[in-house]
C-alpha cells in the first residue's frame, strides 16, 4: 500500500456518464497484485471533499493505471474536469483479488460501474463468456457479441438482452468447472449470489461499498457474514470489512440482507 500523487495522462467519457481515467502512478502500480483491486484518491487538495473515494483498477500497463467511474455527485463531477497533467492525490493498490480463474471455465459479469475490474480480469482471461448489464444502450462502449460470448443487456431493452445479467446468465450452459466472477451493485450481486447456489455453481463477488479510509479505521464499509448461526461470537467472526478482507469474497461468504 502506497500513498503518492499521481498524474493524469487522460480523461475521457467514453459512454453517457462514464468516464475511463490513465493515470500514471509508479509506487502504486509497482506493487499491483491483480484483477479485484482498487485505490483509494482524493477528488482534490481542499477541506471541501477530505473522504477518499474507491475506484477499482480496469487496467495496469507499466506505471499506467486505468479507472472507470460514473458520474453521480459533485466528487466525480470535479474528477471528470480534470485534465492531462493534472494531479490526483491516491491511496493503493488496497484490497485481494480474484483468484482461481486460470483452471475454470470463466463467466465474468459486470453491472454498473462495476465493470471496472471484470474488464481487468476480462483482459486476462479473454476466452471468457463476458456479460455486462446497464440501464440503457447509451451506457454502454462495448459492442454486443454473442458470436465471441460477450452479452450485453439492458433494462430498457434498447441494446443486446432485454432484462438484466440473470437474463443472460439463465441462457448458458453450466458445468462443475465453471466459476462466475461479478462485481456490481448490491442488488445485483445478491441476485448472482442466489443463482450461484441455486445452481450449484462457484462465484466469486466484487463487493462494491462506501468507504472513507480504505485501512480498516473508519468502519465504514462493514458488511455481514454468512454464519448468522453462531450464537455466541466477536464482532470479527460477524462481520467483515470490504477494505481489509475484500473487496473479493466466494459467494457464500457474505450476506447482503
């Protein structure tokens, strides 16, 4: 884990509110472990917005880091006017990875803003089924191609499989070698959590959380256990911090509620 101000090389939407920022950062990318991590960065230098915001890493080429975000509030308003040469304060590479990917048969799926570190490990394992699930077609930069089983979907069925990633998830063959990674929103994962045990099938969830430090001080990004059972226990053996023990976790490790 490293604090260092990196610089910005490149700053662009490259869908309706989303944005993909290079970054160089030498210290950070020097001690990248893999797909599923993330860095922690300060929109700017004032007292305004002092609460680091995580990003999940797309990519890391040399000293070059990639991030995808989504606008929705004024820190990521203030991060998509930045420009090249700019600096940007981050904390990282924070949090574990996927792991187990290289012996399976992969499905990787991504919602939101989430797609971030499945497209990370997508470039990893690109034989792959990719699905990737938005609102609309607009929200989409990848192009639909069940031929090379990549499987876009929308909730307004404007682009690729109407309907969500279940939708296309319900429509692939499974085998006791497949393993499905996902990283989203809650309740998408919790749907994918469902499917996994339903289907007996291993998945590995990306957990995405508000947090202010990123180390483990403030709590902030506590999420449950799956071992309601105990009837006596610590905090510890009830609860987990996305920061320190994920953001990467097998699907029957966590409960969304």
């Amino acid at each position: 884990m490293n604090i260092e101000n990196a610089t910005i090389i490149s700053n662009v939407e490259i869908a309706n509110g989303i944005w993909r920022m290079t970054i160089t950062a030498r210290e950070t990318s020097s001690q990248y472990q893999g797909p599923g991590q993330f860095i922690n960065l300060l929109s700017d230098d004032g007292w305004e917005h002092p609460i680091r915001r995580p990003m999940s890493i797309a990519n890391v080429r040399g000293e070059k880091i990639d991030i995808i975000y989504k606008i929705f509030g004024i820190v990521t308003k203030q991060l998509s006017q930045k420009t090249s040469g700019d600096s940007i304060n981050i904390l990282g590479p924070l949090g574990n990875v996927f792991t187990g990917w290289k012996t399976r048969k992969t499905v990787l799926v991504g919602g939101g803003v989430g797609l971030a570190p499945i497209l990370n490990l997508y470039d990893s394992c690109p034989d792959s089924t990719l699905i990737i699930g938005a609102r609309t077609a607009d929200e989409h930069f990848i192009e639909h191609e069940p031929g090379n089983n990549i499987y876009l979907t929308t909730d307004d069925g404007s682009l690729g499989i109407a309907g969500n990633v279940i939708n296309a998830l319900e429509n692939l063959d499974f085998d006791d070698r497949t393993i499905i990674y996902a990283c989203g929103p809650e309740p998408m994962l919790k749907a994918i959590q469902h499917f996994a045990a339903e289907n007996k099938i291993k998945a590995q969830l990306s957990v995405e959380s508000y947090m202010g430090c990123g180390v483990g001080l403030c709590q902030g990004c506590v999420i449950e256990r799956q071992n309601g059972q105990l009837k006596k226990h610590s905090y510890h053996k009830k609860y987990t911090l996305v920061c320190m023990d994920g953001p990467v976790y097998w699907s029957n490790e966590v409960n969304f509620g």
